[in-house]
C-alpha cells in the first residue's frame, strides 16, 4: 500500500530543498516567496494567483494572500540571480562536451481573450489559422543519462508589444542567453523556421555547434553542384548543418556549401 502522507513529505522536502538552492543569494523574504509561488504553482496547476493563493491555504483571508503575492511579485528584481543559480543545477545534469540543447518557437492562442494587453495576431500551429496570441521562444537541454528535456529559457511576447523589435530578435536574445551559459561544444538544435542567414552568421561567428532543419527552398552547392535541397523521395529535407564543416565553406544568402554528407 501506497503511503501517502510520507510521499507528500519527501515530495514538499525536495520541493524545499529545490527551492533553496535557486534562492541562494535572495533576502530570506524573497526566498519565503519564491517557494510559496513554485509550491502554488505545482499544487493549483494554474499561474494566476488567486489559484496559488487557494493552494497555500493560509489562515487568513484569500484577498490578504492575493494582495501579498501581487506585491512580493510586483516587488522582486531578482530573476537574473535566481535563473543563475537554477542553470548552475541544471548543469550537473549534462555532459556540456556532447550535450543537446534544443530551441523552437511556439503560440500561445488567446480566442476568447481580445482585449489581453498587447495581445495580437498570431499563426496557430495547432489548427493553421490566424488567432488572437502571443509568440514564444523555448530553449530546453536533455539530461545526460535520462535524456530527459531540462527548459533553460522561455520568453512570451508579442508584435504589438511596446519594445519588441522582431521575432529574429527575441530568437537571437535567446541564443545569446544560451551562449553566455553553455559551451559552444554543446549542439544546438533547430527547426526549419531557424533556416536564415541571421542565425547562421551568428553561429558561426561565436563557433558553435549546431543543427538546422532546412527548408524546401534551401539550395545547397554538394560536389561542386547548386541544387535544391530534398530527400531521395521528394519529401520536406532534412539536412544537418555541423559549424566545423561550414566555417572554412561560407555562405551566400539562400545557399549554403556543405562539405558534409547530406543525410
């Protein structure tokens, strides 16, 4: 038989002594709050914080408790610390020689919600159409043994957004994120939405490894021949771009030379 109460200890305790380690550098107020929002967060399965709230169950009323989160929350300055030392725990899980870091861009669709700050149109992946949203720019690395995906960056914005300049940017903000971080022997791994000039330039301008899938219209110079860029059978290609290999080759807006073979 399962026991529950003892597995909802050890469960809170690693929850405790997670929390701890991120917070190491904070105000022990600030530290008090940064586990009270992971714990809410984790236990109502919602981020507003009325549900984090509802989850700490306090002895006192709801709209104290809200009212107290919304100014610690309002109030902390300290992300940049916190994030640090979360990247420092992160990095005992990987081998940074070999490791697999893997960044992609999303939506977040907002249908019923037209009225959201700075809320604007965006391409849904899920159905194809043009909804109401935001972007997203994820970032995750695979752990060593497990594999299992370790998110490293995320960053919600929007077109309409007062200080955005471009999603190219936001993504550049996020590789750069990354290379302050992690070793450049780590690969970097895209899809084909990432197949342009501007991230190949900066990767081979900071040395760093990395995979892109091309797109259909990605043409490549392959034993001294131009030619569009396929599989055998026609379909959407998949190629691989490895940076020791491009490095001495170069490239020219919409080719790209290979010395490698063309998987």
């Amino acid at each position: 038989m399962i026991n529950y109460n003892r597995l909802g200890y050890e469960i809170k305790r690693d929850l405790a002594n997670f929390s701890e380690k991120i917070s190491n550098g904070l105000k022990r107020p600030q530290s008090k709050f940064l586990l009270q929002m992971i714990y809410g967060i984790l236990a109502g399965n919602k981020l507003h914080l009325s549900e984090i709230a509802r989850s700490l169950n306090e002895n006192i009323t709801l709209k104290k408790t809200i009212d107290r989160l919304s100014r610690n929350l309002s109030a902390f300055k300290e992300k940049e610390t916190v994030m640090k030392n979360y990247i420092s725990e992160v990095k005992k899980q990987i081998n940074e020689e070999n490791a697999v870091i893997i960044i992609d861009n999303s939506d977040i669709t907002k249908p019923c919600s037209p009225k959201m700050e700075a809320i604007s149109d965006v391409h849904d992946g899920s159905t194809g159409e043009i909804r109401k949203g935001y972007f997203t720019v994820e970032a995750a690395v695979l752990s060593q043994n497990k594999k299992m995906p370790l998110p490293v960056y995320e960053k919600v914005f929007s077109a309409a957004e007062k200080g955005v300049i471009s999603a190219t940017h936001e993504n550049l903000q996020c590789l750069k994120s990354l290379s302050a971080h992690f070793s450049k022997n780590c690969v970097r791994t895209l899809d084909r939405g990432f197949d342009a000039n501007d991230y190949y330039r900066y990767f081979l301008k900071n040395d760093e490894k990395f995979v892109i899938r091309s797109k259909k219209n990605r043409n490549v110079i392959y034993n001294g021949k131009t030619q569009r860029h396929r599989t055998r059978n026609g379909a959407m290609p998949l190629c691989l771009f490895w940076h020791s290999f491009l490095v001495s080759a170069g490239y020219l807006p919409n080719t790209v030379f290979l010395i490698i073979k063309i998987c």
